[in-house]
C-alpha cells in the first residue's frame, strides 16, 4: 500500500504533511537516487503552477536533489504536459512537476515524469515511497564539486509553443476565430493565449492574472460559468478553459453550452474514425465515462475501454495496447500521436482545428453524443476503508441497483486526491438516480466516520 503516492503523484495541504519542505527534499533526494543511472553528470526539470507555496517546494526539492549530486533544470510556471515534454527535449534524467491540479490553491503536489515523458508506474513510485521510509540513502552525501547545480533554462516557454504548434498541419491557422481563454489563474495563463494569438485568432483572455492565492478560484475548468457568461456576451465562436496545472480543457459552445470530455472525446473519435487514424477502432475512457459516449461510440463502430479514474490509467491502457485516442470526463485527452501525457493546449488547438476543418459551430460537432442522465456526489470521509467490508453500504449499492434494473449503473469510489468518496448514478430518470445517490450518501456519512 503507497503511503506517499496517490493516483497522481503526492498531494496534500501545502506545509502540512506529505507535503513538507522537508519531505520534499526527501523526495528529491529519493528520485535522484532511483533516475540516477551511469556515469557522468545528471539532470531533473522541475516545473510548476502558480500556487504560492510553489516557492517552498520547488526550493527543498532542488536541495534534495543537488545534495545527491544531481543538477537541477528550473523553468518556473509552466503546464504539467510541458514538463513533461521538456524532459525529453533537454535529455533529462526525469522530470518533477509541482502543483495539485485542479484543487485549491492551499494544496499542493508533486509528480514525477520518466526520462522519456511518461508519469512513473506503480512500482518505481513504491521504490521512491521505501527509500524514504527506511532511510536507506541517509548515508549518501556526495561532496566538493560532486554536488549538484541549479540553472534557470529561459527558451522553455518558446520550446513548448514550438513544441505544442507541431500538433497541427504546419499551413493551418484559426483566423476568423473569436476564441475566448480561461487559464483558471494557473500554469498557462502566459503561454496559451500566446500560442493562439500566434495562430491568428482573435483572443480574449479571462483568469490569466495569478497572484499565488487564486488558482482554480471560481474560474477554469472546473468553474466554466464565467466563461459561457463571456462567450455569450462576446458572441464568440468557442470558449476553452484549462485546470490549473493545464492538463486538461473543457469547452464552451458559441451558445454558451458547456461542452465535457465526453462529448469532445467523441467528436475526436468520429473524425479520427472518419479519417482512418483511430487505431483500432477504439477509445480509452474510464468507469466515470457517461454511458452515452459508451452508446454513441458503439453505433459508429467504435470500441470504448474503461480503466479506473485517472489520466495514468488510460495511457497505461493507450500504450500496452497501441491506442492513439483517450480520455475523462473531467477533460484529460490524450491524444498520443502528439504527446505522452494529457495536454489541454493540445486539446484547444485541435478542437479549434476541428471547427476550421469541417467549417461547423462547436455546437453541431458537440451533437455527436448525448449524454445519459448522471447524478455525481462527493462525500467527505475521514478515513478511507474498504468498501467491501461495509454491509451496509454494499445492501445500498445493491438496492440501487435492483431500482434500475439494468437501465443504468452505479460507481461508488474514493477520490485518489482529495478526503472524498465519489458516488455516481445513472439512469433513464433523473428523480430516480437522484434518490439513489442521496440514499447512498447519507449510508455514506452514517457508516464512514
């Protein structure tokens, strides 16, 4: 059982732990020692969001890692799917991404990228968690000019848009686009609007002002509402909001409609699909992945393969089995014929490529799926144990089910972030799969305490 590691990475309430200065250096210095392969000097990114305790982190995980004689590569604010990237391009030994994501500005995390950009699996995040746990390196103490270096790198920025730019035809650009930008006061709120405006579409730009404390803040992915107000008042073609480590994207309709992964999923698969570069005929979604893209996807022919929740999990999938297409609800695609990771600059540019293609409004191409009614609720729990080993909630589960009768499903998980269970419901009728997921939240709150 990791005891660090969640499903993405090490997350917590910044300077509490797990997310310490002082664990992090610990982290630092445990990753040098697991990437530090060969002979001769060694190098680690380290990017992040702009969340205030950004500062604190980034500095104890270069001490960790230079007092294990590793140098150290800082390009500041940037995406998550940057680092990601840049790895790779500065031939780096791995690359370390500070930032929590979607979550509050007082959280905080931290994610490690393997040489080649892709997230660690399961096992080298468990040697990672045992090496500090055991103290196992506290006797490695390089010295003299064996100890590590820090450099600032400034063409990181101009690297990624370059980078980010190759994900479409090199004659294509979105002039005659009014596209309206939510950077939820995050990781992109520098590059993206840049990268847009350099392809010629006019660009209004909203949350792009981040002072440390409003990340995610009533804005971004997460909260689009601001956003479908200016796409409506603005008569914009498409409104595109990023998370705070810009990782993913949501849409908005040039009606002001909210536009999720699943439908975006499905538009990328019809035209993919339609074009003869949908590998296999087939998608990668998750258990979360609304019934009707399930539908949708069937009817044209098109496999969908669920994983559990979480972007690491459907490129697993992606790369065991050669899959180029996947993604959540929640608005991580991966498409991997350009990227490694989930990457919402990517996404924007190639739904924006999409509508310049085909010549339709981002609300026809969303017609491509219709969603089957989901009641989503999260219930705050103090402890995580195992489901199974709770009748109670397991007779509700059931009982909801025998309720629907086959014409739905229910998902009962624990976040892998956040103190959270998940309860999802589906289902032909709205009242129904309402009661049953306040039934199960209230056996939740009862039984889980």
């Amino acid at each position: 059982m990791k005891k660090l590691f969640g499903t993405d990475g090490v997350r917590g309430v910044a300077n509490l732990e797990p997310m310490t200065s002082e664990i992090a250096m610990k982290l630092g210095r445990a990753a040098a020692y697991v990437f530090k392969q060969g002979k001769g000097r060694h190098k680690i990114v380290i990017g992040k969001d702009t969340r205030i305790s950004g500062y604190m982190l980034e500095s104890a995980l270069t001490s960790g890692l230079c007092s294990m004689g590793v140098d150290v590569l800082l390009v500041g604010p940037l995406p998550t799917p940057a680092i990601a990237f840049l790895t790779r391009s500065l031939r780096a030994d791995a690359g370390v991404m500070i930032s929590a994501s979607h979550n509050p500005y007082q959280d905080n995390g931290i994610k490690f990228f393997s040489r080649d950009g892709f997230k660690l699996p399961d096992e080298l995040e468990h040697r990672i968690e045992e090496l500090i746990l055991t103290n196992e390196i506290e006797h490695i103490r390089p010295t003299a000019d064996e100890i590590g270096k820090a450099y600032r790198i400034d063409d990181a920025e101009g690297r990624y848009i370059e980078f980010v730019k190759r994900s479409l035809p090199r004659q294509m650009d979105f002039q005659g686009l009014n596209v309206v930008i939510d950077c939820a006061n995050g990781a992109a709120y520098h590059v993206f609007p840049k990268v847009v405006r350099e392809l010629g579409a006019t660009v209004e730009v909203i949350a792009d002002e981040p002072d440390g404390t409003n990340i995610n803040a009533n804005c971004g992915a997460v909260y689009p509402e601001r956003l479908q107000q200016v796409v409506r008042e603005l008569r914009a073609d498409i409104g595109i909001a990023l998370d705070g480590d810009a990782d993913r994207a949501v849409f908005v309709s040039e009606q002001g409609e909210l536009v999720d992964g699943d439908h975006a999923l499905a538009a990328f698969a019809f035209d993919l699909q339609a074009r003869g570069r949908l590998r296999h005929s087939t998608v990668v979604g998750t258990v979360m992945s609304n019934f009707g893209l399930e539908l949708a996807l069937q009817k044209a022919g098109i496999n969908l393969v669920r994983t559990p929740v979480g972007d690491r999990y459907i490129l697993e999938s992606m790369v065991r089995h050669g899959y180029n297409l996947g993604g959540e609800q929640s608005g991580h695609l991966i498409f991997l014929d350009f990227h490694t990771s989930g990457d919402g600059l990517i996404s924007g540019l190639q739904m924006l490529k999409l509508m310049k293609r085909t010549g339709q409004p981002l609300s026809q191409i969303a017609q491509c799926m219709t969603s089957v009614p989901q009641v989503r609720l999260d219930v705050s729990v103090p402890s995580k144990p195992d489901l199974s080993t709770i009748p109670q909630i397991q007779h509700a589960i059931q009982s909801g089910e025998e309720r629907l009768n086959r014409t739905g499903r229910i998902l009962v998980r624990y976040s892998g972030t956040e103190p959270l269970l998940r309860i999802m419901v589906e289902g032909r009728e709205k009242t129904m799969i309402r009661d049953i997921a306040e039934d199960l939240a209230h056996v939740v709150k009862k039984h889980i305490h």
